[in-house]
C-alpha cells in the first residue's frame, strides 16, 4: 500500500512570499495540473485573485513548522536532523492521508504555499512513501519588491526581508537538486505569460492540448493583469538599496538568469551551497535575532491589546458621561417641573386661603341672618297671637282658620307650634 499512488506526478510551486507564486500556480492550473477543490478564499486587500492554496496543506505546513520551533517569519535555517525527529512522525501520516483525500485520483496535480520551500524535505519523505514523482517550479521576484511589499502588509524591515527571501530560495534550489525544477522569473511572467508557461511546460514535460490552448488564452487575457504587481523594479535597482546585503545581491542576479535560462544548474547549485554554509555560520545570530523579532512581536501585541482595552474603556467612559449628561437633564427637567409644581401648590393654598375667609364671612353673616330671623319670627308669633284673640272666639269655625294660619306663619318662620 506504500506505492497506492505510484505514478502520479505532483507539481510543487516553492517561493518566498509575496513572490508571484498565486500567478504561478494558477498558470499551471490553466496548464491543466490540478489543484483541488479546497482552496483558501480570495483576500481582496492582499490577494484579490486568489491564493491557489490548498487549505489542508497550507495548515499542515503551519503544524509542521511549530514542531521544528519556527514560524513562516522565523530567521535561520533549519538544521537538517530536525526532518528526523519524532514530533514529525504523526504530522507524516496526517500529510499521507491528506494526499490521498485531496489528490488519490488524479495523475497530475499541484500545490502551492511558500512555507513549503522551509519544509520540503518533510514533504519530500511523504512523497516517497506514495511513490509520487515530484517536480517543482521555483518563483523568484526582486527581492526589492518582495521586501517593499513585506514592509506594506507585515511592517517587516528591509533587512529582514532579504534575510528570509534567501533563505527561502536557498532552501529551494538546496532541496531540488538533482529534481526536475524550473525557475520562473515574476516579472518575466508578467510581461510575457504565455511563453512562460510554455517555457513551464516544456521543462517539466507537461501536456499542452486543446483544453491547455484554452487554458493559456483565457490566463492570458483574462487572469493576468500588471495590477497584481504592485512594485516594480529592475534588477540593477536592488545595487542601489543599502539595506540589500551581497549574498542576496547576488542569489537574486544568478537566479534570474536561471529564470532566462542562462544560468546551469551546477552553478546555482555551487552558490546556493556557499550561501547555505555562510548562513549555518551564522545560526546563533540569527536565533538571537529571531528571539528579538519575536520578543519585540510578543511585546506590540501586547501593547495591542492594551490599546484595545484603554480604547474599550475610553469608549465606556464616553458612554457613561453621556448617560450621566442625559440623567442631569433629566434632573433639570425634573427640577424645573418641581419648580412649577410648588409654584402651583402655592396658588393653590392661596386659593384656599380665600375661600376659607369667604367661607367664614358667610358664616357669620349666615349667623346674623339666622338671628335676625329668630327674633323677628318671635315678634310675627306674638303679633299672631293678639291677632287669634282679636279675630274669633276659641273652637269656632274662624278661630280654628286662624289657628292654621298662625301654625303655617310659624313653620314658615322656623319654629314650631
């Protein structure tokens, strides 16, 4: 079962970020190779044609680099026994079942991410175990460009930048050898995509039928666009950076003549030996470096997040005041109402006040009337009474008429008989 997928060939695009190796790969899918169907999306602020990178893969790698104690941005080389070491060991059949899944039942397909170029010879052990035959294109761009471009999406500085562009392409060249590899020059692809891809297809023996006729018209005219570059420079403009050390300097100007075919593979393999010794030479250097890269990220990343917090709580303090501002209006309002309230509470007792003096006033002139009307009913009663005696004798039809009217006087005046 070691060999289930013997015969197929795997094209593996290597190259640093920010490369050119989206429109590499995507060249090759117009070449008919096969990339899968679980790419990672467009990102429109960084790639907005897309990446043309598998999802798996692209997290395999991000695994595979944490087991040997790096990132995609860590400087150094990594030594060569680490490729051996056991936490390496589940991460292989995670990649061998990954290759199955994704790719078991295609002759000729392809992946992309430029992790890889820091840990093909773990890929390299899986592809032998399935018995693939791998080849690969290597992307180059001026490292000027790449490192301008860092400096926009990352903040790296330039000289960390050239640093790892190296390492990247020397990782490269270093692991393909004796491989069948072209390098493809970003630029060049650019300006003149189709004989690049047929350049491509050439060197890796690739098919170019009818549908791959179609494939590189519709690349051509309708994928490619200059817009994807967003610097420029010529070769001769990375002499002019002070920043760009010789040894990228020079990698940069013997790979693209790689890239124009005027390079042989023996020399480009001598100088990136010579850079690779230089830069084990240089290992302590830059694991130090690296510590103080990743001290310094650790630290803006907390200082992020103390920004975030300090913004959170100006935001919440912003909220309260203005809270505070709509209750103390409130308050005002209420106040105000207060104030009219109490004005009106005052008429009010006021208002009172007079009815009760009024009220009195009637009381006592009630009380005068009802005096008055006392003593003059007394006097009616006894004008009454003389009258009785004058007007008919006691028992008599007429004494009896005036007996009920002195009784309805008297009840008309208020007292009774």
């Amino acid at each position: 079962m070691a060999n289930d997928m013997s015969g197929q060939r795997v094209i593996v695009v290597l190259g640093m970020h920010r490369s050119g190796t989206s429109a590499v790969t995507r060249g090759l899918q117009a070449l008919g190779i096969e990339l899968g169907d679980n790419l990672i999306p467009t990102a429109p602020q960084e790639n907005a044609k897309g990446y043309f990178e598998d999802w798996d893969i692209t997290e395999l790698n991000k695994e595979v680099l944490q087991a040997v104690g790096l990132e995609w941005s860590s400087v150094g080389l990594v030594p060569d026994d680490k490729w051996q070491g056991e936490p390496l060991r589940p991460l292989r059949l995670k990649a061998v079942e990954t290759l199955r899944r994704r790719f078991g039942g295609n002759r000729l397909w392809g992946f992309k991410d430029p992790r890889t170029c820091r840990v093909l010879p773990f890929w390299q052990g899986v592809f032998e175990h399935l018995g693939l035959d791998d080849a690969y294109v290597i992307a180059v761009r001026n490292p000027l460009s790449v490192a301008r471009s860092l400096a926009t999406r990352d903040g790296f500085a330039p000289e960390r930048s050239y640093l790892l562009w190296l390492e990247h392409l020397v990782d490269a060249i270093t692991y393909t050898r004796g491989k069948p590899r072209v390098v493809v020059d970003y630029d060049e692809l650019i300006g003149d995509p189709d004989a690049q891809l047929r350049r491509i297809g050439r060197a890796l023996d690739l098919p170019c039928d009818g549908a791959g006729e179609a494939g590189l018209a519709e690349y051509t005219e309708e994928f490619l666009d200059s817009a994807l570059r967003h610097s420029a420079f010529f070769s001769g403009d990375l002499n002019l950076d002070p920043n760009a050390f010789e040894l990228a300097r020079n990698g940069y100007q013997l790979l693209r003549q790689a890239a124009l075919d005027r390079a042989p593979a023996e020399e480009i393999e001598s100088l990136a030996g010579n850079i690779r010794a230089g830069l084990y030479s240089l290992a302590p250097v830059c694991r130090y470096l690296d510590q103080v890269i990743q001290t310094a990220n650790s630290f803006e990343k907390r200082t992020d997040i103390a920004e975030q917090a300090l913004a959170a709580t100006r935001g919440e303090l912003a909220a309260t005041r203005a809270e505070l501002e709509e209750v103390s209006g409130q308050l005002q309002q209420v106040r105000e109402h207060a104030v009219e309230m109490t004005a009106a509470l005052e008429a009010k007792r006021a208002e009172a006040d007079a009815l009760e003096q009024a009220l009195a006033q009637r009381d006592a002139q009630l009380a005068v009337l009802m005096l008055e009307r006392s003593t003059f009913g007394a006097q009616i009663g006894r004008v009454l009474t003389r009258l009785r005696g004058r007007l008919a004798p006691a028992g008599s039809l007429a004494g009896k008429l005036a007996d009920w009217a002195i009784g309805v006087a008297r009840a008309l005046l208020g007292k009774g008989r």
